[in-house]
C-alpha cells in the first residue's frame, strides 16, 4: 500500500488511511466494526467508490482470515432519498 | 467559455441555442442540452459545492451519476446531482454549504 498516510479511503467520510489502520490495530475489528468505528463506507455515495478498496486493505490489517472474509454490505436506500419521498409527500 | 464546439470525431454541437441560468446569484449561460456540471465547468467553476463538515472544497468526480461528489440545490430541491441534471432556462442553483458541528469539535472550525 502506498506509504501515503494521509492517502482519504472514503471520499464522502473523509477517513484516510491511517485511521483506517490505527483503528483496526486498536481494537483488531473486523471488516465491518471498521466500517461502524470510523463511518468509512458510510457516507453518501452508499460505499460506492469506497467499498473495494476498503475490503482490499481490511483483509490487510485484520489479523485472521475468518474475521475479513465477510464483504461490507450493501445498505438500503441504494440511492439517497429525502425523507419527503419516503414519507410520501409528492409534490 | 471553453467548450469543444466542432469535435474531429464527434463533429459539431447540434443546438446552440443559449440558456441562462443562477449559480449562488451570479447568473451564467449555457447550451441547451448540456448538465448543470458540465455548464458550470464551461463557465469555469469546479468548486460545486464543500464537504459537509470539513468544508474542504468538492467538484466533479465521477460525472456520470453515482459518486454524488457534485450534487447541488436546485430550484430549492437539495442533493440533485449536477452531472445527470439538464440546465434549463431560468434555474437557480446553490452550492452546498458547509453544517455546524456542535457535537464534533472539528479544528480550525472559524
């Protein structure tokens, strides 16, 4: 991985690299306790540019194979909506 | 405004007929058929709006619709996205601002 530490992972989060890295050396969480830790894969894209490369460099840190093999998921809404929509307010 | 009008492959751009359009208050012109991104970027603007809570200045990203690094205000609807949004005649458009963070002590927060 590039020595970048400042290198941003998610763009809509802003969580760089090293925190990526700091927090998964801290608490040695999986894959998606990364995700719930530092918001990476979270922001408003929905992991869209984010969640490959998050998964490539989770199985980097996390220390056992079983913990990293589980993929972030995909959360609903897959496109942001307002709550007007969902709420059913039309106009 | 910087534009590709007569491309060697793709030839000449069918309508030019202008379209004029808000951006924050200052008004701009732009083709008919062409995204509020892409408009605005003819007219010179990148900065399309900022992050949200570090105020780090965003644009264009992906251009075609699903990084929503370039969603703006349009006629008062928050979070359309500029590169799949058609201009048209007489459309205000906002940038997205910087939100308080109260909760969040970010540095350098003015």
């Amino acid at each position: 991985m590039i020595e970048n530490k400042q290198l941003i992972i998610c763009r809509c989060e802003e969580v760089t690299y090293e925190q990526l890295q700091s927090t998964a050396r801290q608490h040695t969480c999986s894959a998606r306790e990364l995700k719930l830790r530092t918001r990476a894969g979270m922001g408003f894209c929905g992991g869209r540019t984010c969640r490959i490369a998050l998964d490539a460099i989770m199985d980097s840190f996390i220390p056992d194979e079983n913990k990293a093999v589980i993929p972030l998921k995909y959360q609903p809404p897959i496109r942001p909506v307002s709550f007007g929509t969902v709420g059913g307010r039309h106009d | 405004m910087t534009r590709i009008i007569d491309h060697a492959i793709l030839g000449k751009l069918d309508s030019l007929k202008k379209v004029s359009f808000q951006f924050n208050g200052k008004s701009y012109e732009a083709y008919e058929h062409e995204t509020v991104a892409a408009a605005l970027l003819a007219n010179g603007i990148r900065q399309l709006r900022v992050h949200e809570e570090s105020g780090t200045p965003r644009g264009i990203y992906c251009n075609i619709g699903h990084c929503m690094e370039c969603r703006v205000t349009v006629n008062h609807q928050p979070n359309v996205r500029a590169c799949l949004t058609k201009v048209e005649e007489g459309m205000t458009i906002e940038s997205g601002r910087r939100h308080p963070t109260p909760l969040k002590k970010t540095e350098g927060l003015q």
